[in-house]
C-alpha cells in the first residue's frame, strides 16, 4: 500500500489506500478459515495413532505462532486495518491543508521555509493542531462536518487498539458512537455502568462494523475535499 503522498491528488491516494482496506478485511479472514478448515479436513483422512486425538495433532502441527490453531487473525486483521485506515486519513488532512494553503517556493527563505515545515511536523503529532489550522488557514471548522462524530470515533477506537490492546477506555466509550458488547458476549458478568468495561472487556471487531469505521473516514475525506474545493 503505497502512502498517500504518492498520489498527487491527496483525495485520489485516500480513496485507493481506504478501498484496499476494505479489501482487507472482506478477503483475507475467509482465506484463513478455509485452510484450517483443509488443514482439519486431511487430518481426518490420515491413517493417524488411534491413542492420539486429532485436536491434538491439529494444534501440534498449527505451532505457537499460530496459537496452536487458534489465533484470532481476524481480530488482528481487523485492528490493523482501523489503525492503518486512521493513519491514512490523519496523513491525508495532513498533506490536504498543505497542498492547498501552505505550498509555497520558500527556496530564497530558508528561515521561513524550516518555520513551515516545523509548523507541519506538529500536524503530524498532535491532532488538535490540525483542527486548529484548518480553521486558522482555511476558514474551515472540522468539528462542524456532519461525519466528525464518525471521524471522533475512529481516532479514539485507534487510540484503544494501539494503546489499551484493544480494550475500552473511558475516551472510547464518551464517543457517541461506541460499540459495546453484546449481552450475551459477557460470560461472567455483566457491568452495571460502562466503567466497568474500561480494561476489563476487548472493543468487538467484525467485518461489518471495521468497513463502516473505513467507509466513515473516507466520507470524512470526501468532505474536506469539497470544503476545500469551496463545495460548501
């Protein structure tokens, strides 16, 4: 997947980068199951040690990288898809905001040349510095979109899975759109307020639910393109 700074139309990058993602998370999860499946499948037809019971061979040969057969790939392929997904998206304000209100020849001014690039790494850095010069520079309040709740909770359930391994935190779970567990997911308990998900249950990941999260960032996107192209 190539970074959106390699397409010269930041839109056009996003789009592509997003849609691959999407891919991602439709294709490869059935793929996985389809060869533990076959792997299950020419076990049963071994002459194998009838003392020995084919789940044990099955997580023998799977190994540990692979959980012994278990491993919850498609949680990581989901997670990695949400991160890469909002990584991409906070690149593509990023170089829009640039492009079109910073994109000057400051080859006679290297003093003023190092100032903006110091001002965009910060962008880079710190979120709540591009809001602010989105408004500053451009004339254009982020917070005002109608997708910002989407774009909200993208960055905070990115947030938990980088930072919490995936489980709830109290900023995820302010989030208007924050997904809870099903009741009947909790096996032990059931929290009587949402704190007593923080740190004690992981935020449920499926296919569904991870395109929704990338389809939000691209409408977020499309969005900041036309705002930018003056669409609003």
């Amino acid at each position: 997947m190539q970074p959106v700074r390699h397409y010269s139309d930041p839109y056009e990058g996003l789009e592509a980068q997003l849609a691959e993602l999407r891919g991602l998370v439709r294709i490869v999860p059935p793929l996985i199951d389809t060869d533990r499946n076959r792997r299950w499948d020419e076990l049963g037809k071994r002459a194998g040690d009838p003392d020995e019971e084919m789940i044990d061979i099955y997580e023998s040969e799977a190994g540990p990288e692979e959980r012994w057969g278990h491993a919850d790939f498609a949680r990581t392929l989901y997670s990695t898809a949400i991160v890469t997904a909002w990584e991409t998206f906070n690149v593509y304000l990023v170089r829009q905001l640039f492009e079109g209100c910073l994109n000057y020849n400051f080859s006679e001014y290297p003093v003023l040349a190092k100032l903006i690039e110091d001002e965009r790494r910060t962008w880079e850095r710190r979120f709540e510095n591009v809001i602010r010069r989105y408004k500053d520079f451009a004339q254009i309040n982020l917070s005002s979109l109608s997708s910002w709740e989407a774009v909200v909770h993208a960055r905070e359930l990115r947030h938990a899975l980088v930072h919490n391994l995936g489980w709830y935190t109290p900023a995820y779970l302010k989030t208007k759109r924050a997904r809870r567990p099903a009741k009947e997911h909790w096996d032990f308990y059931i929290p009587d307020t949402d704190d007593g998900l923080v740190d004690n249950e992981p935020i449920p990941l499926d296919r569904v639910f991870s395109e929704q999260v990338i389809a939000d960032l691209l409408t977020a996107g499309k969005e900041v393109n036309e705002a930018l192209r003056g669409g609003r």
